[in-house]
C-alpha cells in the first residue's frame, strides 16, 4: 500500500505490440480497451507501463499521463 494505491493492488502492462501487416485497424485499441475494462471490473484504480514512442499516443489517447513520482531503478552491473 501506498498513498497513491491504498489498497497495494495495482495493474502493469508489460508489453504490447502488433503485428505490422495489422497496424492502424484499431485492434490495440481494443484489446486495450478490454484489459483496461478488466482492471476496474476488479477494482484495480492504478495500472503502470512503459511507452514506447510509438504507442505512448494510444496510451495518451485512454487517460494515461506522466507520472506524478519520478521512478527510480537499479540494474546490476
């Protein structure tokens, strides 16, 4: 738990892509649509993920901005 998720449940997306013969039909959109769906059926009220350039105006586009919290991240060696 934390300020910004109480409850300490809180949706990632690890990662998403189409396949080029498929882009711009709106199928992420959709499927998108749908987890998004999913997560406030289950009362998740925070979901993170990492954009790339070409899929941060979808993401933009269904509410997602930046951050209020800068993240912080460690790798080893």
């Amino acid at each position: 738990p934390s300020p910004g998720c109480e409850d300490g449940r809180y949706g990632y997306v690890q990662s998403m892509c189409t396949d080029e013969r498929h882009r711009r039909q709106g199928l992420a959109r959709l499927v998108f649509e749908r987890l998004m769906q999913w997560y406030a059926d289950e009362g998740v009220t925070r979901v993170d993920l990492h954009a790339s350039a070409m899929g941060e105006p979808l993401y933009r586009s269904l509410g997602f901005t930046d951050p209020s919290e800068p993240e912080l991240r460690w790798h080893a060696g």
